[in-house]
C-alpha cells in the first residue's frame, strides 16, 4: 500500500471514528476532527517531501486489480500537478474545520454529521487528483457530489434546497457526457491495444479526427461545468450564496479545480489533436469568462456572490493559461491554481465571520471596519489584494506567467484579458472601501475583532498568500517538469522570442 492510498483512506477512518462520538459531545467532535485533518496535512506534506521533482513520471505508484472482468483497476498515482492539489486540499480542509466551528452548529443534522461530511469529502478530493485508471477516476469525480449536496442542502442558508439541486443537476449532466466518451475511448481502446482503463495506455491511441473531437467534447463540457467556464457556470453563484463559508472554500478553493485539472490531465493528454481543433474557441471562452466574471462581481451587492463571480474570471485566466499551450501558460495556469484556492480561502472565511457578526451579506451593511475591528480588516485587504493579483502577493506571478505564455501565442486574447485587472481593481477595491472605510454603519460598532481560534485559523491562508507572492520557487518546481511535459506530448514547442532589429 503507497502512502499515497493510505492519505486518502485516513479521512474516511476518520469519519468512522468520529461517528462513534455521541452527537451531543460537540466540543470533542470538532477537536478530534481538527486533530484528525491536521495529522493528515502533515502526512500529506511527506509526500512532498519524497518527491523526485525533476521527474516528469508518476511517483506513489499502486495498482490493484478491482473489477477485474472489465479490467478496470484501482491505480493511482500523482506528478508534480495533482501533488500540489492534493496538498492544496489537505492543507486547507483543517483550516476549514477550525476556521466554522459556529456554522457547523447551525445546520439540520448537528456538527457530527457536518464533519463526517468534510471527512468523506476529502478522501474524494485526494481521490480525484491521484487516480490514475480512468474509471476509478470517474467515480471519485461523481462521487464527491454526495457529500458538497448535503453539505449545501443541509447546512446553507436562503434559497439552500434549489441551489444544492442546480448544482447536483449540471455536475450530474456533465458526468453522464463524460460517461459517454469513456465508454467511447474504452471500445475503441479494446479494438486496438486491449480494453483498459489505464490512462498511460489511453494516451496511445490512434482516433480519427471525428471521433476524437466527440469524445475530448464529452470530457470538456464535464470539466467546463465543474470549473465553471463561461457559459456553463451558472450554478456555481447560487451554490457559493446558499453555501455556508466553510464549504464554499472547499468548492471553490478545491472542487472546481477538478475541471482545470481534468482538462490537463484527460482533454490534452487523451486528445491532443482535438485540443488543438478547440484551442481557438477555448481560448475566446476563457476570454469571455474573465471579462464577464469582472463586470458581474463589479455589479454585486451580496459579498458571498461578489467572490463567487471573481472567481469565474479566475477561471477564466486558469483556462487561457492552460490552453495558450506553452509552458510559461501552462506553469502559471497550475500555480494560479493553487493560489486561488488560497485567496478564495481567505475572502470566503473572513467574510464569513463578519456576516455572522454583522448577520447581513449586504456589502453596504458594512462600514467603519478598520476601526472597529482592524484585524479582521487588515486580513480581508491582504485576501482582496490577493485576489486582486497585486504584486508581492501570490496571484500576482500566476496571472503574469499565464499572461505572458498566453500573449508568445494568442497576443489578442492575452491584451483583451488584461482588461481583467484592470477590471478587478473596481471590484475589489470599491467593496473594501465601502466595509473597511468610512463613517461606521449603526450597529457596527458592537462588533468584535477576530478571536484567537479565527487567528489561527487565518494565519496560515495569509502567510502562505504572502510566502508565495516573492517566493513561488518551490511549487514551481513541482509544476514546471510536468507542465512541460503536457505542451511537448501535444504537440506544442514555445514560440521562438522576437527579437527586433
């Protein structure tokens, strides 16, 4: 067993052993499943430290067979990308549990079924980035609906129910498209080298070009709903406002990164000719994405639905990167990756702890923070100067790297794209000028700073956002091997520098 297998079955063993604590003893709960989240963290970051980085092969490997009649396998196994995922999702998932204490309370089935819900959670999402048999990978990717359905449903607020339906409803869509075309690549699989499911094996195979172009559609529309690329992005608003804070984190600091991952990993890898064929209406989507995301978060009144369309132009740019198809692109695309779901971690939890302070969304409602409670306040500018890709914070070389990738190939789209920072100065310095600054909104005055489990908590997003703003050297490294591999195996060297006369 590869300590890669054992990371993922430790929350689920987790989660049986916190079912076993009565549902009143609320307080033991909370401090087992920080215990149990945080030990896995650390195991988590072993496997970092284990990695050969100049390798662009898959390490941890384990294969085993599991319905054997159809040659299907559990096998997993991880490269510089789904690592840092992988450490993105255990990282930020005890951040969570220490970070939503209160609102786990708060939902229809008590705090042992919240946390038992994050645990089973995260198995899926180490799931999801390490396997490497296209079936196995399949049914983590369907199975973490479950679990984000009730977390949504059953500890959201507002319009909870329908959101958790809309968003079950397309990711279930997506799902049954990307079926079909695993069905379609494991018959034709059978007709040439043997049926499998074992992506190292897929990548081989000769499709005609039709064929191809269908089967990369499947897998595209699947991952551009989970990502969410524009124009099929319009469950993720409902979900992140309905959501409690802690879960959007996870949706959309990790979840959705599963589509910009899945078109790395299966789009380009299994179809790269067909990858080419689209990369010009991709790139157009993905510009559309960043510009419409901008203008909508601008227009917002909810601070919940103003995080949730930045991050549609940030998955824009994520997208833009990823199919520029050159290795600066691709490095910054998988970097920017990893620092969204850091920065959206951040806006998500400090945003959350003022509106239960304040027990408003309302940007308006909020005013006169920096005075009444400027720690909060100095935490949610540095997540919004994050998040606005300012330098000497972690956004900042990821939005640059796939800005410049993306110009060496597609200079139109990547000027038109830059109108998107320009665009995220408005809409996020003009919500924190309204909450941060001026006269103090009635009612604000009573509010208090964070307390030292928020500090906590908190400290840990901020320093890594910081950390990561002058010194992104070390995920680099994990990233670049493999990005460069990914634009080589589809056919694609980097534009030759211009040099003028």
């Amino acid at each position: 067993m590869s300590l890669l297998t054992v990371i993922g079955l430790l929350p689920l063993i987790s989660a049986l052993l916190i079912a076993a604590i009565p549902s009143k003893s609320t307080g033991l709960i909370k401090r087992a499943t920080f215990i149990a989240t945080s030990l896995i963290a650390i195991i988590s970051i072993s496997l970092a430290t284990g990695f050969d980085k100049t390798s662009t092969g898959m390490q941890y490997v384990q294969s085993n067979p599991w319905i054997s009649s159809f040659n299907i396998n559990y096998a997993v196994g991880i490269d510089g990308i789904s690592l840092v995922l992988i450490l993105l999702s255990t990282i930020l998932v005890p951040i969570v549990v220490l970070a939503t204490w209160p609102e786990a309370d708060g939902g229809r089935w008590g705090a042992k079924v919240f946390y038992i819900l994050i645990l089973i959670l995260e198995t899926m999402m180490i799931g999801v980035f390490a396997a490497t048999d296209l079936f196995l990978f399949y049914v983590f990717f369907e199975a973490m609906l479950i679990p984000v359905y009730f977390l949504i449903g059953g500890f959201g607020s507002g319009n909870k129910s329908a959101a958790a339906m809309k968003f079950l409803l397309y990711s279930l869509f997506g799902g049954l498209l990307m079926l079909a075309s695993i069905i379609g690549v494991y018959v034709i699989a059978g007709n040439q080298i043997g049926a499998t499911f074992d992506l190292a094996k897929l990548a081989t195979l000769q499709i005609d070009n039709k064929t191809e172009n269908l089967l990369f559609l499947g897998f595209f529309i699947a991952f551009a709903i989970k990502a969410p690329l524009w124009p099929f992005h319009t469950w993720l608003p409902d979900a992140a406002k309905a959501a409690s804070p802690g879960t959007s984190v996870l949706l959309l600091g990790v979840l959705d990164k599963v589509g910009t991952y899945g078109m790395i990993r299966f789009c380009i890898e299994l179809f790269p000719d067909a990858s080419k064929t689209f990369t010009p209406l991709i790139i157009t989507l993905a510009v559309i994405s960043i510009i419409y995301g901008a203008f909508m978060a601008i227009g917002q009144r909810d601070i919940k639905g103003l995080i949730a369309f930045t991050s549609i132009s940030h998955f824009g740019f994520i997208t833009m990167g990823i199919f520029a198809m050159t290795t600066q692109g691709m490095s910054g695309a998988n970097l920017y990756m990893v620092n969204h779901g850091f920065s959206t971690a951040a806006l998500f939890l400090i945003a959350g702890w003022m509106m239960m302070r304040r027990g408003s969304s309302v940007i308006a409602d909020f005013g006169g923070l920096q005075r009444v409670t400027p720690i909060m306040a100095w935490t949610f500018f540095i997540a919004g100067m994050s998040s606005l890709a300012l330098p000497g914070l972690s956004s900042f070389v990821s939005e640059f790297l796939v800005l410049v990738g993306t110009y060496t190939r597609y200079p139109v789209a990547a000027v038109i794209g830059t109108l998107g920072i320009v665009l995220a100065a408005l809409y996020i310095l003009i919500p924190i000028q309204k909450t941060l600054h001026g006269p103090i909104i009635d009612g604000n005055e009573k509010l208090t700073d964070l307390s030292l489990r928020e500090k906590i908590a908190i400290a840990p997003v901020i320093l890594v956002i910081v950390v990561m703003g002058f010194y992104p050297k070390p995920v680099l490294d994990l990233i670049n091997p493999t990005a460069e591999k990914v634009v080589t195996k589809a056919g694609f060297t980097d534009p030759a520098a211009k040099v003028g006369k």
